[in-house]
C-alpha cells in the first residue's frame, strides 16, 4: 500500500518509514506541513501518518482541515505528543481518523495504519463476513465452521466480527478495547486476552486448524491458513 | 499600603475614597435636614404673614367696592384700633401718593409704583422694623398699602440661620473626622491581608490572614482568603510530594532499562542475548511511559479541565459492561465477580472518566484477591443522592493507618510492592471522584477491601470530595491500590 508519513522529527520518521517498508508498503515522506499537503492533495494515498506539530507555516490540522476541505478522504492517522483528551478529540474532529499518542510502539502503529487503509478501500456494507471456512452472517447473527453452527454471547459475537473484519491484519489490545467495548483506557489486568481465549475456545478448539492466532509484542490476527 | 498611597495620588488610596464619600454623604444630609427645618419654622411663619395679609387686603377691597372711599378709611381706623399686638400696617394714600389714613408717617419711598409684594424698612412710633407689605392700586387713582411688622420674624429667623450654619460646620468637621475614622479603619483591616499577600509572595506560604472572630463581612473575606491559602499550601506539598515520588518511581525503571542495554553492550555472546535486553529494556520503558500518562490523566482530570465534556448518563449500562470485561478475567483466576446493579442508575459526569475509574478499582480487586473469592460490584442510588459504586474484595484489604494515604499518588502498602503497578491507581479514582463532587470511601469489608465510590447526578459546585478511612481493623490488611 501506499503511504505517505509527515513527521519532522528525523528519528521518528526514519524509524516510521522503514517499519512501514519492511512491512511491504510503499512510502512516502514530508517533513513539514506544506510538503506534506502537496503531497497529500496531488497524489493518491491509502493512508497518511500525520504529526501534529510541523514547521512550514501548516500544522497537522490545517493540513487535515484543507486536505478534507477539498473532499479528500484518504484515511487519516494523527500521531502526537499531544496527549490531552481534549487534543484527541479536537484531532477526531478536524478529520482524523485515529489518534496516537507519542511515545508509541511501532507493531501497534503498523497495525492501525493498515486497519485504516483496508477500511479505506471501501467496500459495501457486507451481510456476510468470511474467513476460510469460518463464515458469519451479520443479519441472522449465526456463526458457522465448517458447516457446524457455533453459539457465540453477544460480546463474543463482535469480537469475532471485529477480528473478521480486520481478517488477515494484526490487531492489537487497544484496538479491541476501542473498537469492540468503546474504552479509551488501558486495564491493568488482562482482560481482553481472557476474552478472545474464550473465543478460542468455541471459533478454535473443535477444529483442527486454528485460525486465531497470537502476534508476539503486537496482538491478535485470524487468519485463514493457505493450504 | 504605606507604600501604595507614598506611590500614588491621595484620591487613588480606597480608605481615602470611602472616607470622602462617608463625609460628603454626612454633610449632605445635614444640609438637608438644615433646609427642612428652616423651611417648617422660619418659612411657616413668614407664609402665615401673607396669608393674614392677603385675607385682610380682600375685607378692605369689598368695602372699598360695595362703598367707596369713606368706609374704607373707617374700616382701616377700626383695624387699627383694633390690633392688639400692633403689628398690622396700614396706609391708604391718594393718587399723588400722600397719605389719607393709616399709621405710617408717609408713603413709603421704596415702595415702588408697579411692585406687588415687598419687604421694607419702616420706622414706627420709634422703632425701627422690618415689614412685610403688599400694595394695591384702587380704581381712582387711591393707594393702599396692607403690611404686617415682621421685625420679631426676622430676628427668629437669623437665630435659625446663625444656629443652621454653625450646625453645618459641625457637621462639616465631624463628617471629615468620621471619614479619616472609616479611612484609619479601612487600612486597619486591610493592613493584615496585604501584609500576609506580600508575605506570602515573599515566600513564606504559613502566613494566614487574622480572623477577629466578629464573623463580619471582613472575618469572611479572611477566611476566604485562608482558605485559598491552604489549598494552595495542599497544591504545593502534592506537587512537592509528587515530584519526590517521580524522582523515585521513575528513576528506578530508567536505571533498570539502562543497566541492562549496559550490560547487553558490553557482555552480550551474540544477537539473542542482545535481542532480549533490548526487548526487557523496551518493556521497562513502557512502563515508564504507563506512569508518565497516568500521572498526565491525573493532572488533566484534577485540573477540571474535562467538565466540558460532561452530561447526564445510565450508570447502570457502564457498570454491566465493564463486569462483562471483568468476569471473564475473573473467573479465569478462581475468582466470582458478582454484579448487583439496578435497572437504571442515572448520574452526571464524564462516561469516559467513570468507566477508567470502576476499571481500575475492578483492577485492583482482581489482582489482590486470592482465588475461591468473590468480587462485588454493587451500585444504589437515591433521588437527589449522588450514585454509589461499591467495588468489594476478600483480599488482604488495606490496613486502617495506611487507607488515609492509599489515594495519595505512588502510595504503595507494603505487602503491594512486590505487585506489578505504579501506586497511581487509586489516585485517578479520587481524582475523577473529585471532579464529579463525589469522593472515595475505602473501608474494611471484614475481610477484605470495599472501596465506595460517589458520582453526583447533577452539574457539581465545586470539588470537593475527601477521601474517607473508616477505622474498624481487626486484621492485617496490607495491600494497596496499584495500578
């Protein structure tokens, strides 16, 4: 994928750029605010790692503002040392998409950026999610694998949604904690890996092939094995 | 304030300024009260004149219409005989002003041709006296003159008005004592809070304003004053505190990481034995930055910066999801986790917070409680109350000398330091409980912790919430509120 990262602290950005590259993305690089709105404005994009604080006269927002302004939607990742609640949410509101806050580990920034720019790629509203023989119909909420009916509580139910949607990509804790309960904290205990252990359990055990699997240092990707 | 009036103009001192406006409002009341008392004595008299005048001119006139000249000068021979008190003044004259009838010498010189009323002096069987007269031409060209000696009028009314003025003098020298009085007193009182304002940004923050214990307007200014004093005195030992404790805290994971990257340069056998330092290292880092961003949250939240975001909500909702989270975590260490909440638990205040801060008490729970335990996450609430959310354990609980402290940042019990966590737990929940004009109530479960957490349901006045230890140990309860 494409993406464009508009960072001008030197470390940060070289370190951004070459985990994106290693991580097989093509990327692009600005290091003030006006490059980075050239950029972003005549090129396509599937995603921009945004700072907030950039030299050149254009800071992180104005350029979001202008950049959503001239109705462009390429998916937006603001990455800050601004840690304020207030500041994520003036972020969210000026056209962001998500909001990261410095210092940050780079398995968690590589997995939102790619949860950013697949949802970017828009698909349709889908009634069916699917992921080798795991298939889930959205509309009668029923879970199948392999043909066999799987009982899923509620919560359990979106966490796999969750985790099929993002199918094929690493997703991290926070990313669960934020997209399947709506929690902006970090619990001290580990509840959310008590819960998709549980999922493990129902989606995993019965089957031969798991298709749940654990990321090291990052989280969790299900993932249908290529046989 | 020596200072201030050396420095600035006289009318730029306040004490001055009430003081002139003290004398000025004296002094013009007793103008006031002067004019009116001059007005009802002097003024009456002088009014009754005229009148007495003006009902005596109308009987002469009539006579002078129904018969002509003759019965005039009768009638003015008979009111002057008449007169008792010898004060009426008559005098008819004819058209070349000389006079016909009446008990003045002659026509009087300042009388004036077309004059109505008029005072003048007149000199009568030998006395000297003011009058008071009105002149009135008749048909034929004749003259009258009707009056009444005002003399005794004239000298009461100079006594009123010698007495008056010298009232007003008094008045005058009181009303400027009285205003160097309010003045003297102004400075009196202020005198003290601007000594202890200037000793205090001098430094010396134990300086407190002087309470009189009259429990005037003046008492509550000072204790207002002292109260702000003593927040700020809290202010700047929880910050004194606090940078002493990151200095610790802190210091010892950055150590820790250091030494092993140090260790890793100089004694790794190869790329594995590098690789792991760096990762633990890494690790202590993120812990280092976990404490960095709940110290931050803390802040954030103390400085009541996010009552912006606040609206009513459902407590009851939050609380049965976060159980939901917890349970699972729960059971899989051995423990229950039993939720008692009522269909609906309304409150005021920022979800976000109140979520983070049953979390971290549900944390807390989780990670000192033995397993076979149960965990209970209770709410209630009344109608105009603020909602309570009791987290209760079985654990080893806190014991009562340390219970006052566990909310205090990077508090940590003793038996809680061979836990993971950053003692920076609890000091959220006070902190959001605060800000929500509620407060966080830690006390013995018999055995165990229970952890009272209030949430007001409507916009709260002011912070105010204190943490409250219940005394009633009878165990050892040794673990705090990490996090």
């Amino acid at each position: 994928m494409r993406i464009l990262v508009v960072e001008d602290d030197k470390d940060v950005a070289g370190f951004v750029i070459k985990g994106l590259r290693e991580a097989g993305h093509v990327v692009e690089h600005a290091d003030n605010g006006r490059d980075g709105l050239f950029l972003s404005a005549s090129e396509n994009f599937d995603a921009i790692v945004l700072d907030r604080m950039l030299p050149g006269g254009v800071d992180g927002l104005r350029l979001l503002e202008t950049l959503r302004g001239q109705n462009n939607n390429t998916p937006v990742l603001i990455l800050s040392a601004m840690a304020q609640v207030d500041d994520r949410v003036r972020g969210l509101k000026a056209g962001g998409d998500d909001y990261m806050t410095k210092p940050f580990a780079f398995a968690e920034l590589l997995a939102r950026v790619e949860a950013l720019a697949r949802r970017g790629k828009g698909e349709g509203p889908a009634t069916k999610l699917a992921a080798g023989d795991l298939e889930m119909d959205l509309l009668s909420r029923a879970v199948k694998r392999a043909g066999q009916k799987i009982d899923l509580q509620p919560r359990e139910f979106r966490l796999l949604e969750y985790l099929m949607r993002h199918a094929g990509q690493v997703v991290t804790r926070t990313m669960l904690l934020e997209g399947v309960w709506d929690y902006h904290f970090d619990p001290q205990t580990n509840v959310i890996d008590v819960h998709v252990s549980r999922l493990r359990q129902k989606v995993d055990k019965p089957f031969p092939t798991p298709l749940i699997h654990t990321v090291r240092n990052a989280g969790y990707m299900l993932r249908a094995e290529q046989p | 304030m020596a200072a201030l009036s050396r420095r600035r103009p006289l009318i730029g001192s306040a004490g001055v300024r009430f003081g002139l406006i003290y004398a000025f409002t004296f002094a013009l009341s007793t103008i006031i009260l002067a004019v009116f008392l001059w007005w009802s004595t002097a003024g009456l008299l002088d009014r009754q004149t005229d009148a007495a005048i003006t009902v005596d001119a109308q009987g002469l006139l009539e006579r002078y219409v129904d018969g002509g000249l003759p019965p005039l000068e009768d009638t003015i021979e008979q009111r002057m005989a008449g007169n008792i008190d010898d004060d009426a003044i008559y005098l008819l004259a004819d058209p070349f002003y000389r006079k016909m009838v009446g008990n003045l010498e002659r026509w009087p010189p300042s009388v004036l041709p077309d004059t109505d009323w008029t005072q003048i002096r007149i000199e009568r069987a030998g006395r000297r006296g003011m009058a008071q007269i009105r002149q009135f031409d008749l048909l034929g060209g004749y003259h009258l003159l009707i009056g009444r000696d005002v003399e005794a009028h004239a000298q009461m009314a100079r006594l009123l008005t010698d007495a008056l003025l010298w009232a007003v003098g008094v008045a005058l020298l009181l009303g400027s004592l009285g205003a160097l009085a309010v003045r003297g007193l102004f400075r009196f009182t202020l005198a003290d809070v601007s000594a202890t304002a200037a000793a205090i940004s001098a430094g010396d923050l134990s300086r407190r304003v002087r309470v009189s214990g009259r429990g005037d307007e003046f008492d509550r200014l000072a204790e207002t004053i002292n109260d702000m004093l003593d927040r700020i005195g809290r202010l700047m030992d929880g910050v004194r505190q606090v940078s002493n404790a990151i200095a610790h805290d802190l210091r010892t994971p950055i150590a820790r990481a250091r030494a092993r990257l140090e260790d890793a340069a100089e004694h790794a056998r190869g790329e594995v034995d590098l690789r792991a330092a760096i990762v633990r290292a890494e690790a202590d880092l993120d812990g280092v930055i976990a404490i960095f961003q709940a110290l931050l949250r803390i802040a954030e939240i103390e400085a009541g910066a996010r009552r912006s975001a606040f609206a009513p909500f459902d407590l009851a909702p939050l609380l049965l999801d976060l159980a939901d989270l917890y349970a699972a975590a729960a059971e899989e260490r051995g423990q229950r986790l039993a939720p008692e909440i009522p269909p609906s638990l309304p409150a005021f205040g920022d979800r976000d917070m109140v979520q983070q801060a049953v979390a971290n008490l549900l944390d807390n729970a989780l990670k000192f409680s033995p397993p076979g335990s149960a965990i209970r996450l209770g709410a209630s609430g009344e109608a105009g109350q603020p909602a309570r959310i009791t987290v209760a354990d079985e654990g080893p609980g806190i014991p009562e000398p340390d219970r006052l402290r566990a909310a205090e940042r990077f508090f940590r019990g003793e038996s809680a330091r061979s836990t993971p966590g950053s003692g920076l737990g609890l000091a959220l929940v006070q902190a959001v409980a605060t800000l929500h004009g509620g407060s966080l109530r830690l006390e013995d479960n018999r055995p165990g912790l229970r952890a009272t957490l209030t949430i007001g349901t409507r916009q709260p006045p002011l912070p105010g919430g204190r943490v409250n230890a219940t005394s009633s140990a009878d165990q050892s309860h040794a673990a705090i509120g990490a996090a």
